[in-house]
C-alpha cells in the first residue's frame, strides 16, 4: 500500500530494526513504548482488519502469535507475564491501518488498559 508505513518498513523504504522476519511477519520495536517491551508484530502482506480475513488470512495471524510467544521468552518476559493485543479501527486506537499485534510486557500492566 503506497503511504502505509509498515509497509515502507518491510519494503526497506524506512529503515527499522527487525527484531524478527519471516515468510508471514516481521517484528519491530513500537517508537511509542507503553511498557518496558513493547514490539509489534506486523503481516508482510498489508492486511488491514480481521473482518475482511478470507480463509488463507489466518495462517499468518497464527504466525503472528507464535512469534509473539517466541520474542516473549526472548525478549524475557514470559515468565513474569505479557499481553498480546491488536487494535481495529479508530475507537480502538489503532492509529496505522495496516494489521498488527502489540506484545506488551516488562512490568506490571494492570494499570494498563
């Protein structure tokens, strides 16, 4: 997609740190940390919301949640805990409309809606 920035990223158009990269996603660091480890874990291909996944769809968000639970115990935060957490839309919060997951740890996040 032209001006999606996750796009650019995987593209190499705007350079980033991958984390983490394969045929499904690639993982990066969110520049807006909420907590202590906060990375994102983004779809090769732009897909934007789940309510418009066709069947084939869900093997990448699949991918996308066993990397979340792989950069979890690398990043040292799965034993102490974690939240896994995509945003749909505008009253969600989602403020890049190309689909992600947030893996969010490091501290408590009970404080953390």
């Amino acid at each position: 997609m032209g001006d999606c920035i996750f796009c650019k990223i995987y593209g190499g158009e705007i350079p980033s740190e991958i984390l983490y990269k394969d045929d499904y996603c690639f993982a990066i660091k969110d520049i807006n940390p909420v907590s202590p480890a906060h990375l994102l874990i983004i779809p090769n291909v732009h897909l934007t919301y789940l309510q418009s996944f066709e069947v084939e769809d869900f093997r990448i968000l699949n991918s996308m949640y066993k990397v979340a639970i792989k950069l979890a115990i690398s990043e040292g935060i799965s034993e102490s805990g974690y939240r896994l957490v995509i945003n749909q839309k505008r009253d969600s919060g989602q403020q890049v409309p190309h689909l992600h997951l947030h893996l969010i740890g490091g501290h408590n996040l009970a404080g953390i809606g």
